[in-house]
C-alpha cells in the first residue's frame, strides 16, 4: 500500500461493519485513518512517516488520546497486511485516582435532575434517571422498551453479547406514565419526533443545554458520567466489584476499577481516618 485511498478507506470500513463494530467504533476508526490520510498529504507512506506522525500526536494530545489514534491505525495496517507500518502504543501509568474536576457528583446530579424538571423537560428528567439508576450505557437505550417495563428487565443483543438489565421498579412505574402521556403503544421509550431513538449526540445536547440553570461544570455533564456515577455509588454500598461488573456488562474486572475510582480527595480521608497516627 503506497497510497491511502478513499477506496482503500471504503473497503476497511466494510469490513469494520462485517465485524460488528459499533457504528461510534467505525466512525472513530475512519476518523483517525482519514486525519493521518490528511497529515500524511503527498507524501510518502512508510514506517517513518507513521513514526513521525506519532510525534505529532504526542506533542498534540494527552497519551491516552494518543494510543486510541494509534490502536485505529495499526487495525487498519494490519487488515491490509502492512505489519512493517504498526508502530508500539506508548506506555502509561496506571491511573489510581479519579479526576475532581471530571467526575460528577450525586449532588451535581440531583441539581440536573431538578434543573430538567424545572424547565418542564420530563423526557430528559426520566432520560438520565434511567441511566443513572441501570447504570446502562447510551447504545443500549433502545432496548428500554414498553416490553421491557413490563417484565422489569431490558435484554440487550449487542455485538453478539447478551446481558440483561433490571429496570427498579419505581423506574417502571414512571416510564410507564410517560409512555402513557406520550402515547407510545410499543417499542422504545426514548424516542425523537420522528419516532427515532434518542442517539448518544441528542443526549449530550440535551444535557449540556442544563449546565447553567443547574450550575454543574459542563466538562462533568455528559451521558457516560451517569453510568460513572451509577457505579461508584452502588460499590460504595455493596463492595462487590465483580457483581458491579456482571451489572454493566464488563467482560473484566479490571475495566470495573476504573469506573469504581475514588478522587485523591477521597482517598486522603480515607487514609487519615485510619487512627494510625499519635501527635
């Protein structure tokens, strides 16, 4: 391959699809390929281009972004059988603590909630209280259904994996009267006019549109900060992380612990209420 070529680019999304990657996965992988294609301009395409182009990203983004980048790029070289073109993902610390200024608190939450009620917006005041109390991710909303609410459980088919959702019962109750008032008969609760569900971009929009009446960071309001709360809280009450994990459909633990950090703040006070110090 001397050349990435928009048909080369097709035949790779093709067969992303064939994989059964999300449609958030294949667009991020052609996003990634298409702004090296970009970089890269007429030059030629060898090790030591994609080598530089890493001391591009380096110099441009944090390292995680940096490795995400890379991991789009090495996929696509290998598919193509260009193995000499892979280059190694950085190395990275493992994070121990969660971010302050990123991590949205229950608090902060019961002021979006109420923020939403009070601008009249019952779709988004339900919207974010499902997915805080199943700790359900985005992609998975549309199999919140009418059914779903009668059964008390929500069976997702993703990717080939299937997992089960319990949908509280209070939940139910109010999501059944919405779907009454809105006069959904069948099918997914979360819609838009048009009868479409509710994509993870018209959530995000939604939310943020409450960051000023609720007084809430707008780095911290985002649809997956729901699901981050969701499991911090139930850990902090139940410490089974390996429960925690079946509940959000993580194939390892070791993704769970990220979800389960405590702030440095946290874990300070944690340490000092020990009793291991004498003055």
């Amino acid at each position: 391959m001397k050349k990435i070529t928009d048909k080369i680019i097709e035949k790779f999304r093709k067969y992303l699809i064939d994989e059964e990657k999300s449609v958030a996965t294949l667009e991020k992988y052609i996003r990634d390929i298409t702004a090296f294609r970009v970089w890269l301009g007429s030059r030629q395409l060898c090790k030591a281009k994609v080598m530089e182009y890493k001391e591009y990203l380096i110099g441009s983004y944090a390292p995680a972004s940096v490795n995400s980048i890379l991991s789009s790029l090495n996929s696509f070289f290998d598919y193509n059988n260009e193995y000499g073109l892979k280059v190694k993902t950085l190395r990275i610390q493992k994070q121990i603590f969660a971010k302050d200024e990123k991590e949205l608190t229950k608090a902060e939450y019961g002021r979006l909630l109420t923020a939403a009620k009070a601008e009249g917006n019952q779709k988004l005041y339900l919207l974010m209280q499902t997915i805080c109390a199943t700790g359900i991710r985005v992609s998975e909303l549309k199999y919140v259904t009418l059914e779903a609410l009668k059964s008390g459980r929500a069976d997702v088919n993703m990717k080939g994996k299937l997992r089960v959702i319990i949908i509280p019962k209070d939940l139910c109750k109010m999501l059944k009267k919405y779907a009454y008032e809105q006069r959904i008969t069948s099918g997914s609760i979360f819609v838009t006019k048009t009868g479409r569900p509710l994509d993870r971009t018209n959530i995000w929009k939604l939310m943020k549109s409450l960051c000023e009446s609720a007084g809430v960071d707008k780095a911290k309001v985002f649809p997956h900060n729901l699901r981050h709360l969701f499991a911090r809280t139930f850990y902090s009450i139940e410490k089974d992380i390996v429960r925690l994990a079946d509940i959000l459909g993580h194939s390892s633990v070791n993704t769970t612990r990220i979800y389960t950090m405590e702030t440095l703040n946290i874990c300070r006070n944690q340490v000092q209420r020990l009793g291991l110090l004498r003055c």
